[in-house]
C-alpha cells in the first residue's frame, strides 16, 4: 500500500466534511493492516513447535491489548462521523 495522495479542499464545510469522511476511510484502512499483521504474527507464533504456554498467554495479552485500542479508536471514528450525522440528517428533512 502506498502513500495516499491528499490534496487540499477548497475551504467549504462540506469539503471539510469530505476531508474528515477521508480520513476516517484511511484511519480504517491503517487498523486493517495493523489487525491482518497481528493475525499474521499470531498463526506463525501458534505454528511453532516448541510454543509453550506462558508464550501464547503472552500472545492472548498482546492481542488483547491490540483489540482494545482498535476498539477505543473506532468510538473516536464514530464520534468524529457523528459530529456531521446529525446536521446532514436535518438539512435533508
């Protein structure tokens, strides 16, 4: 994956809208990549042979770890969607 080309709006609310939306969309695409390279490191750990148990404990407190900061960046996802939500739905009643 490259780096994204992002290119400056015009200065109007709703390109500002559009910016956010943006970069939301690319924040999501990031934690995909960080949660697939997670996976990845958990089936190699798992395949070893000679794993022992305190290393996939370890293994279950790391992915425990990953999930709960995905988890806190997705509510900040949301709340930053949902600061425009509520306008768009009142300017189309």
């Amino acid at each position: 994956m490259g780096m994204p080309v992002i290119t400056p709006g015009d200065g109007t609310r709703e390109q500002a809208i559009t910016d956010l939306i943006q970069s939301v969309a690319l924040q999501e695409a990031a934690l995909a990549h960080i949660m697939n390279a997670e996976g990845e490191k958990m089936q190699k750990i798992i395949a070893m042979e000679d794993v022992n148990t305190d290393e996939l404990m370890e293994l279950n407190k790391s992915v425990t770890q990953l999930i709960s900061a995905v988890s806190r960046l997705e509510m900040l996802f949301t709340a930053k969607l949902e600061l425009f939500a509520n306008e768009q739905e009142e300017q189309y009643q």
